[in-house]
C-alpha cells in the first residue's frame, strides 16, 4: 500500500489545505494523473498521483489544513487490505471524503463578518469555522480571537491573512486608549464595534456594550447580488495576499517615479536575426540584468538597520491571472545567456498558467520587471514587489514621430518607467540605471 503524503512545496509552507480531490475512492489512477489540488498563500498547485493503482482510501477532506508530509492517501491494488486506519487518526467507520464533484466550494464570507465578545455558547461552537495552526499562532502573537472570525479558506476556514487583516482592521478604528485595553482584555474586536465618540470614536462604554451582545451563529454566507444591484465578490486567500502585500509595500516603500522612452529598432533588428525564439520582453530582461550587474546598489532591498545588495539578480517576471498576479522569479539570472533567459522565462509562465508553480518558485526576488505591453498599454507605474525596492514598467512598443539629428523620423518607441523604494536607491541613482538600460536596448550588442 503506497501512502500519499501532503507534499513539501518549498521552504516556506509548513501547511496546506486540500482544495479539490479529482479522483474518488475505488478509481485507478497513474503515476503522473492530477490527483489532487492544495492552496498555497499565492496560489492553487495542483498536484500529481506519486504511484500507479486504485485509490483505496482518502485521508484528507477538502479545506483541512495538515503539515507537510502527513499521509493523505492510500494507493494500492483492489484486493489489497487496507491498513489499520488508526494509525492516521481515522475511525475504521469513518465517511469517505467528498469525491470530486462532491467537493465542498469556498465558503463566501465577509472576511472581517461581527463577532461576538462573549465565549460562544456550546451550540454555537458546533458551526464555526475551523482555524488553521498557522492561523492560531498569528492570533496569539497580535491578540486577535480566531475563533470568532469568519474565514475566507477553503470551506470558511480562517486563515492567517483573516488574521492578519482582523489585526490591521482593529489598528485603523479610532478608538480610545482604554477602549483598546478593555477590548484586547474581553477579546472584542474593535473593527466590528460602532463608536459613539467623536467622529465615531470607539469609546469605553461602547466596548462594554458590544461585550454583553448575544453571540454570532458562525459564519454567515454574503448574498450574491445585494439589494441595490452590487454583487459581492468574496477574497479568495490569493487575492487577500496580494492585497495585504500590495498595501504594505505602497505605504511602507515610498515611490518615486523615473521614465525613459527607448527607441526599439536595434532590438527589432537583433530580434529577426536571432536563431530561437525570443519575445521583446525576454530581451528586455536580459538587458535589465545586464544593467543590473553595472548598478548593484539597485539589486538591493531594505533590511530596516541596513541596506543589502544581493550578488544574485533573481528576476521577477509579473504574470497576470485570472484570479490574481503572480511573480514567478528566474533565479541567479546573471548567469543565463539570453536564450536561456528566454526558456527560463517560458517554462515559469507555462507553469504559473497551468497551477505548477512551487512557492519556492515565486519567492527571493530581487528586482521586478512588469510589462503591459501585450495589452496595448503605452505607460504605466507599478507598486514595488517587496522585498526588492525597485520594479520597472514597461510599455508598449509604438511607431511615433520623433525628431532626430534635424530630421523627422517614424520609429519604434517604448516607454519604460522605474518605481523606486527611496529609502534604498537615491533619484540619481535610478536616473543613471534607466539611462544605461536605454543605451543597451537602444545599442543592442547581446552577446547571445
């Protein structure tokens, strides 16, 4: 009997849930078949049958979240005994989990929903939503009751971005000193308590109120469609990460702006003579890396004590998806010569678009390039993909009329603007890299 376990994807998930099981118990399955699919914090992997034979016995139902490792699953032949099922901490009487067409959906809830100041009574613990280990941790470190929190897991579970946004929903409400200290001691959660102060101010007393309120029955489901015609589109984990993350990065870095606009046409000439295939926006990497070589102070990020330039330039390469976007990084990219830049780049984007990217896989970034070219975009900014304290923006490439050494020419022309964290690179500085990486571009002399 061979065991599945929940897989190690990467140093930086402990946990995962199951999402969706695509095969139900008694199928045959094939070393390589989807079997099943796991959310990370960034995104939904699925994940492929380690062995061949019929799945005998799922473990795991959808949206409980287990350590790394744990067995999941039993494969094995159909006349095979299973195991003694104790030993995973499964009763022999125990409900098969959900097939796959009987997997539970996400629950859509508000994710900072009222809660209740007061212990649920017995009947009402029945109904909430399970806490992931990770998230309970998180709630003992900023004070917050998980507990009493609606999830937007999977299958309501509160995780930690629930957490996290109830804490930094608690530490934007106006509210007294001693309010806060009366409602860290009774568990209230400010952010769901009406203020009768000043401006709304959460007073003492209006603590004290919400304390002595009857408790919520659990999570409650957000109607589709409100009364007014607004429809309600509930955060998916993905996308409640890259909102935490965003606003972090927009209000801890401060931005400044630098753009240049290239001329193109010795990147289109190269671009025709080359023999494999390459994108414009594959060579606008690797002249990034090259630029990036010359300017290590840019290849740099913010330590709080310190400023650390980082010898490997670990380039993110932003992906838009339906459901969010993700930054895969091509690493040690200093090292790649532009070909290989260019299929190190395609395999990230087919794996990031087929569900296949590891956590490992979009994690240690140095430095971003965004590029909205593709969709017809000629200009834009773009918020700095943390930890790196720089991003750049590129355009659209564009036939425009330029003025050159006293003629009028039509030529090829892209707009590529740099957002810098100002704590790390000085305006200067960033002026100096955009201006180099417009002459590599613009000369054109790869090395390829």
């Amino acid at each position: 009997m061979y065991e599945v376990r929940m897989p190690k994807m990467g140093q930086t998930v402990e946990e995962a849930p199951i999402v969706q099981w695509f095969k139900s118990e008694g199928d045959r399955v094939a070393a390589g078949d989807p079997l099943f699919s796991i959310q990370t914090d960034k995104a939904e992997v699925e994940c492929e049958s380690p062995a061949s034979g019929v799945l005998r016995k799922i473990l795991l139902e959808p949206g409980v979240e287990v350590p790394v490792l744990t067995v999941i699953a039993l494969i094995g032949e159909p006349d095979e005994a299973l195991p003694d099922l104790s030993q995973y901490g499964v009763s022999p009487g125990a409900a098969p989990a959900p097939s796959a067409s009987e997997t539970p959906q996400p629950v859509a809830v508000s994710p900072l929903a009222a809660v209740s100041a007061t212990p649920a009574a017995p009947a009402a613990a029945a109904v909430q939503a399970p806490v992931s280990p990770r998230a309970r941790k998180k709630a003992a470190e900023l004070g917050v009751d998980a507990a009493r929190l609606a999830g937007s897991g999977v299958g309501g579970r509160v995780i930690e971005a629930d957490v996290t946004a109830a804490a930094g929903a608690a530490a934007s409400v106006r509210a007294t000193p001693v309010a806060r200290r009366v409602a860290a001691q009774a568990g209230v959660n400010l952010a769901a308590v009406a203020g009768t102060g000043s401006r709304g101010k959460i007073m003492k007393d209006d603590v004290l109120r919400a304390r002595e309120m009857p408790a919520t029955p659990g999570p409650q489901l957000a109607p589709a469609v409100s009364g007014d015609g607004v429809r309600r589109i509930p955060l998916t984990p993905m996308r409640r990460i890259i909102a935490q993350r965003m606003s972090e990065s927009k209000y801890a870095a401060p931005h400044y702006y630098v753009t240049v606009e290239v001329d193109m046409g010795a990147i289109k000439a190269l671009r025709e003579r080359l023999p494999f295939k390459a994108s414009f926006n594959d060579l606008v990497l690797f002249a990034t890396v090259r630029a990036l070589r010359e300017f290590p102070h840019v290849n740099a990020r913010w330590a709080g004590d310190a400023i650390e330039e980082v010898a490997d330039v670990n380039l993110g390469v932003a992906v838009a998806m339906p459901n969010g976007l993700v930054v895969p990084v091509v690493r040690q990219a200093q090292h790649l010569s532009l070909e290989g830049l260019a299929q190190a780049a395609k395999t990230l984007v087919e794996k990031t678009k087929t569900n296949k990217l590891l956590p490992d896989d979009y994690t240690g970034n140095t430095f971003t390039v965004s590029n909205m070219g593709v969709f017809g975009v000629e200009s834009f900014t773009a918020i700095i993909n943390q930890p790196d304290s720089a991003i750049i923006a590129v355009g659209a490439i564009t036939d425009r009329v330029v003025a050159r050494e006293g003629g009028i020419h039509v030529r090829p022309m892209m707009k590529m603007t740099m957002s810098s964290d100002h704590r790390v690179i000085d305006g200067a500085v960033a002026a100096q890299f955009m201006g180099r990486l417009k002459q590599i571009l613009e000369i054109a002399e790869f090395q390829v």
